[in-house]
C-alpha cells in the first residue's frame, strides 16, 4: 500500500525508518532533509491543512496516512481523510480534544474514573488568577495546545497567579480557559498505547527529560532525551496502567461517539510509597506518539510496524501484545542555540558520518539543505538514538555518537538515563 506520514520532525522521520520496507511507496509533508533519504517528501503541503492533505493522498493513491503531530488532529485532517475512505492513524477531531484542550481531558479522566490530581476550571483569567492566589502551590494549565509553553507549576500563590496573567498575555486564545490543579510529587514516566477504538496494545514505558539542562534544571522544552525500557514502570504496574487508564478511557470516548484511533499517550505521575509499592496518576494525555519517546519505542518493536498502524486505523488492531525485542534504547537530543526561547537556524552541522559508524540511529528534525550543506532550521536539530543490551550500553554508543556532531551553540544534556541507571 502506499502510506503518507504528515509531520517533520524527528518522530516523524523515525516513522518513516520504521515503515520504509513495508509499503509500495512512502511519502512525507513535509517531511525533512533526514526522512528525504527514506521517503518522498512534499514540503510544500502544510500538514494541519485538510484540502491540501486530500489532495496529496487523491494524487498518490494513499491507503494510510500516519499523523505524527498534534495539529493536523485538532485541524480535523483526520475526519476529512476518514470521509474520503482513507486510512488513518490518528483520532477524530473530537477524540482527540484529549490533547487539545486540557479541560476536556481532566472531564474525561472525572467521568471514566481515571485516577488524576483534583483541578478546577475556569473560563476567565481573572477568575483562574483569583482562585490560583488563594490556592497557594498548585500547576497552571492553558486549555489549548501551547506547544509545550502552557503548563506551570507554580510554588506559592503569588507565583500562580502571575503565571496565569503571563499565559493570558502571551498565548490569547490558547489561553481563553484555564486549568487549576494540584501539584503531584514522584517521577514522571510515558505510556503509549495503539488504539483502534476499542482495544489497545501497550507500547513498553519510556521516560522523557523536560528541562533543559542536566540535573532537571533550566526551562522547559519538547523534550531533551528519553529512554525505554524504565525501571520505574515494571510489568504489573504498567498492565494496571492499561486497565485503569487506557481501558476506561477508550470506553468513554467510545460510549460519547468518538471513538479513538491511533496514539494515546498518557503522560504518568508515579509515586512509591514507603514500603515500596507504587502507584500512579494521569497527568496529561496526548493525541499521539510523544517526541522524543517515539525514536526510542519504535527501535524495540519487532517486526513490521505497519500492520499495527493499518490495524489501529481500520478498527482492527493485529494482536492485544506487541512483539517486542529485548534491547534497550536512549535518546539525547541535540538542540540549536537559543532553544526552546528563540531558536537560530543556519549553523552547519558536520560529523553525522562519523556518528553513524557508531551504530547509532540519528533522526532529523529542525534540519535543512542549504547550498546543498546541512543546518539548522529549528529548536530540537537531532534526536540521537544509541542501542544496546543494557541502559548503559545504549547511553555509551549514544554519547559516542553525540561526541562526532558538531554545530555552533549546540545544546544538550549528558545526563540521559542517569536516573534508571542509578537505580
């Protein structure tokens, strides 16, 4: 068949890696220098753009389009493909407001009975101001998608407060309605499941790094590195995972009429008690495959991916367990000077060659040609993805890898990992 993959970014190229051997033909929008090696990209279709979508998808006989960001989602790309009798990964417009609008995932966590921090909602800033000051400590939620820049978790009321009037100013309508939750303290883990409206099947945890700098320090960003498999989740406490979050979840969405097809991915708060016993609640669900967590999640799967995207967008889901190789998986990503603040693009990159020959996987994302040389064109430049046996191993072929990149201001943690291997 021939598949479509929107997006350009290093999730997006990791997709296309992973689907290249299975299909007639591999197409990408808009796609990057990287995926350009392993797909045909149409860089200039705007993926969140549902005519110009259809159009490709009519032109090249397209069974199966991927959706790999959120924007096309919350555009309704996916309601306007289904229409037209293509294939999609990727939920309805209306299922997957479990991204796209924050107050609409805390209802849908209240009623499927989903284990989540209690929150409030408010409809004006003033109001979520008002009620954060006397709150005290608490996380600040814009409704809307914020590409990363509206969550804050505020440490007194005065600095919540204030961080409701900044989200007010800085993200307008994205900011018309506001999320008010208590602070969860434990450690932050992903889980992703493969839905096709309704069952599931599991992909193993993985665990992201937020911040920008090593030791968790710095602003927040898309995500600096990640790793699978993670400790912190074992087997019983990931299948709990799947009855108590991503069962009841699918169910609801189902019983309202808008069943989801495609990625949930349930960002997790664990915490252990004392004794040891672990627990868990939802901090936040995403429409589809995190990034960085999907450079390092697709690498563990055995076999053929496409089966399971094809199953999940047709209702038909292969199997209820994916095959899964043994292996362990680490990313560090490579990020252009100024990010997540003010990005510069234009710095050359050199040594990918000698980092390949590491046996590392390198995925693009802010990349591009100019003057038929490699820079940067964005935030997060590369993902770099080392394998291996073990956590340690997977870091160590990594960090050989990272060494032979060079860029003018790269940033980057050397701290990937360092959590699960301490344990």
């Amino acid at each position: 068949m021939n598949v479509l993959v929107l997006g350009g970014g290093a999730r997006e190229h990791a997709l296309c890696v992973a689907l290249a051997g299975s299909c007639a033909q591999l197409l990408c929008a808009p796609g990057n220098p990287g995926i350009a090696q392993v797909a045909r990209c149409h860089p200039q279709v705007d993926p969140a753009d549902p005519s110009a979508v259809l159009r490709l998808c009519a032109e090249a006989r397209i069974a199966l389009c991927v959706v790999g960001p959120e924007a096309p989602l919350v555009a309704g790309v996916a309601d306007v493909l289904r229409a037209a009798g293509v294939a999609v990964f990727g939920p309805s417009r209306a299922a997957a407001q479990v991204e796209g609008s924050k107050s609409f995932a805390k209802a849908l966590m209240r009623e499927a009975g989903i284990p989540t921090a209690d929150f409030a909602v408010f409809d004006s800033a003033a109001d979520a101001a008002s009620h954060a000051r006397a709150r005290g400590a608490c996380v600040v939620k814009a409704d809307g998608l914020a590409a990363g820049k509206g969550v804050v978790v505020a440490g007194s009321g005065a600095e919540a407060g204030a961080a409701v009037e900044h989200l007010a100013s800085s993200l307008g309508a994205q900011a018309a309605r506001f999320v008010i939750e208590d602070v969860l303290e434990g450690e932050e883990a992903s889980v992703i499941a493969l839905c096709d409206g309704e069952r599931f099947a599991l992909l193993p945890p993985a665990q992201d790094h937020k911040r920008l700098g090593d030791g968790d320090t710095g602003p927040n960003t898309g995500g600096m590195g990640a790793y699978t498999p993670a400790p912190i989740l074992d087997d019983a406490l990931l299948a709990r995972v799947g009855a108590q979050v991503m069962g009841p979840a699918l169910r609801t969405l189902a019983a309202r009429g808008t069943p989801f097809r495609g990625a949930l991915f349930a960002g997790l708060m664990i915490r252990k008690s004392p004794r040891g016993a672990a627990d868990f609640s939802v901090l936040e669900f995403n429409a589809r495959l995190g990034d960085p967590e999907c450079q390092v999640l697709l690498p563990r799967v055995q076999g053929e991916l496409l089966p399971w995207l094809h199953g999940a967008a047709t209702g038909a889901l292969p199997g209820l367990a994916i095959p899964l190789r043994s292996n362990a998986v680490l990313g560090v990503v490579l990020a252009s000077a100024g990010y997540p603040q003010a990005p510069r693009s234009g710095d050359a990159i050199s040594g990918l060659d000698a980092a390949r020959q590491t046996g590392a996987r390198i995925f693009h994302a802010g990349t591009a040609l100019r003057d038929g040389a490699l820079v940067t064109a964005g935030g997060r430049v590369l993902t770099v993805c080392g394998e291996g046996d073990s956590l340690q191993a997977a870091r160590a072929q990594a960090e050989r890898a990272c060494q032979a990149i060079q860029f003018s201001g790269m940033q980057r943690r050397h701290d990937i990992g360092a959590r699960a291997l301490g344990r």
